[in-house]
C-alpha cells in the first residue's frame, strides 16, 4: 500500500522536495533534475515553461509517478510516491491522477468511446461507458464516439484524449505539450476546451509548454532551465 502521510496542509495536493533524477552511470551518468523544490495547491493552474532539454517533461513524469525519482520526497494528495512501488504507485495514480500527451495515445483498434471507457473498466470504476460517453459529449464529440482514431482529426483525437483523462474524475491533471501536434487555430480550441473542463472539475491542471503565450494563460508560471526552476510566479505566496 501506498504510505499516506500525516500533512496536516489540506489545500496542498503536490509537494516535492529536493527532488533529483539521474540516468546513466559512472562518467556516462547524467543529471536530469537537479533538487526541484515544489508545492502546489488544489485547483490551481500551473504552466512548466521551458526550452526542449530543460528537464520539464522529466519532472512531470516523476511527479505522475510515471518515473521514479532518483532522490528527494513527491506526495502527491497526502501519498508519499517516493515510499510506493510500482503496483502501489499505480493503484495511487488512479482516481488522482490525469495525463494528457502531446501523441494523444489512442489504441487504434478501439473506437473513442472505447478508448475513454476501457482504462476505467480495467481499474474496476463504476459505469465506465456511461462515464465515457458523458465525457465524449462535453468534449463535444456526442457524434463521434464510434469513430475509430484514424476517423479522427488530430483535434478531435486531443478531445478524446482529454476526455480520457477526465472521465475518472482526477484531482491531479498533467497536459505535456497538449497542442504540440497541433496547428495553431486547433491547438488555442484544445486549450479553450481545457480549461473550460479544469474549471468545471476543479481539477489541478499542471501544463509542461515552451510556448509563452500558452504558459500566460495559467495562474502561475514556472520557468525551468537545465534540470532547475529559475523562477516561480507563485513562489511568494507559498
């Protein structure tokens, strides 16, 4: 079982401490985060800006457990990742947490409403498809939800995939490069869409950019260079 902790901070759902990820070793060895300090709070919106090489991608995959951390203490929503293994990790990661990717990672063979009500029929929540399809419709995809992802646009693939990621309810969403894949006029929609839904849910949303102008439209800015945060619009506050 995951280790819960005893944080007495309520409104704090992510907390990481000097946290460092290494990857090689002996001369080869490479520091890829380089002791990240990091708290944030229920239903904030949060942009990780930084160039290609900076270490964002990295940081967000060991927050979302996706990663283990080479050093330092990730609790995520009052579980200590660092303290957890894999199957512990996974089992944390549900019903916590969302991720959305810059490759949308459909299943080809699966329809959209497939692709959105399987994972959750596999973690054993209630009324997956029921669940799916009410997402779908918020998404605005009610008439595409037999459609296979080769049927799809690349905008309207980020829609299922976002709905993915929402229909089991998470408090933690993480969106890596979400319009990467995207041109400009479908890529502003998928974030309109975003964080229209972030609001409904009262969700966290934790977006990894390089694009400034994506990046300003969130609550706090963090700049990350060379496995660092350099800077935090919210810094003071905490």
């Amino acid at each position: 079982m995951p280790t819960q902790t005893t944080d007495s901070s309520s409104h704090i759902i992510m907390q990481a401490r000097n946290v460092t990820l290494s990857l090689g070793s002996g001369e080869a060895k490479v520091a890829i985060l380089k002791g990240v300090d990091l708290t944030v709070s229920k239903g904030e919106t949060v942009a990780l800006l930084g160039p290609s090489g900076s270490g964002k991608s990295s940081l967000m995959a060991v927050l979302a457990g996706l990663e283990r951390a080479s050093g330092g203490e990730i609790i995520i929503d009052g579980v200590d990742f660092g303290q957890s293994d894999e199957d512990a990790l996974a089992r944390a990661r549900r019903g916590r947490i969302g991720i959305i990717l810059q490759a949308f990672h459909l299943l080809p063979t699966m329809t959209a409403l497939e692709n959105v009500a399987v994972p959750m029929e596999l973690a054993g929540l209630d009324d997956p498809f029921g669940r799916a399809r009410a997402e779908l419709e918020r998404v605005g995809l009610a008439a595409r939800t037999g459609h296979y992802p080769v049927q799809l646009s690349g905008g309207e693939q980020q829609r299922v995939a976002i709905a993915r990621a929402l229909a089991p309810q998470p408090m933690l969403l993480f969106a890596d490069e979400p319009t990467g894949n995207l041109d400009a006029t479908t890529g502003t929609q998928i974030m309109d869409l975003l964080f229209a839904r972030q609001k409904d849910s009262g969700a966290t949303l934790f977006v990894i950019t390089h694009d400034a102008a994506l990046a300003a439209r969130c609550a706090r800015v963090i700049d990350m260079r060379d496995g660092q945060i350099i800077s935090d619009t919210g810094q003071s506050s905490r």
